[in-house]
C-alpha cells in the first residue's frame, strides 16, 4: 500500500504508521498475544522489534523438538495477527488478545494432535513438550 502512496494506520492499537515492524510484534496487542505464546521458551526476553524475533528463532540452539514448537508458532501467530488485522478493516469485528493467544493455541494443539505421531517416531513427545511449554 505504501508502495502506492496509501499510509494506513495500525488496525490493532490505532498507530499512525503501519509497518510490518510494527505489526509483527512492536504492536501493543500482538506483542501481548506473542509474548504470552512464546514465554515458555524465552522468558521474558522477548523482544517486539521483528529482526530481533528473527534472530531468537533461527539462531538460538534447541532440542529438535522446541524448534520445532517455535516455529509452528511463530507461522500460527503472523497468520491469526494478520487474519485479525483483515478482520477489524473488512468485517468490523474484533478479537481481544486474550482470545486471539487462546485460538493460537488451541489452532497449535490441534494441528499437532492430528498428527498422530506414535511410538518411537522422532517427534512423538511433540504434543506433551507443546503442553510443558504453554505451562
């Protein structure tokens, strides 16, 4: 849209600029509903700015399966923040941050259970590290 010489505001928190900075995680409410799903996993070292996230994800090293977990987490929460953002310009309805993180990860649970990994499969505890980490 900037491209086109169209400056929107954030549809989240109502700041002037839209970026994809902001959005993805400088934004007041999806930096809540990212910071709630990934406290498991950094504590609060989380961080809104995007190349920061970026770098947490990809350069920290962790079990096969907690990469696994962010990752799925990270690609739930651009989709859901973006879908929400879409949702508030077009239909006029609105999630709270508490809702957006609950279908997250409900959305992760899920996924996850129907995959039906068994037995000795390398990512059989997936399910159970997602619930140790969700806490």
């Amino acid at each position: 849209m900037r491209n086109w010489g169209v400056v929107q505001g954030c549809g989240l928190c109502g700041e002037r600029d839209e970026t994809r900075d902001h959005l993805f995680f400088a934004c007041p409410y999806s930096f809540t509903v990212w910071e709630k799903l990934v406290r498991g996993f950094f504590g609060r070292r989380t961080n809104p700015d995007w190349t920061a996230t970026l770098s947490m994800i990809a350069g920290r090293r962790r079990n096969r399966l907690d990469s696994i977990l962010i990752k799925m987490v990270f690609q739930m929460t651009i989709y859901h923040v973006w879908r929400e953002r879409n949702e508030r310009r077009h239909q006029m309805t609105w999630k709270t941050a508490d809702q957006l993180h609950k279908i997250i990860d409900k959305t992760m649970r899920n996924r996850i259970a129907s995959l039906k990994y068994k037995g000795q499969h390398q990512n059989a505890g997936l399910l159970q590290r997602c619930f140790e980490l969700s806490g």
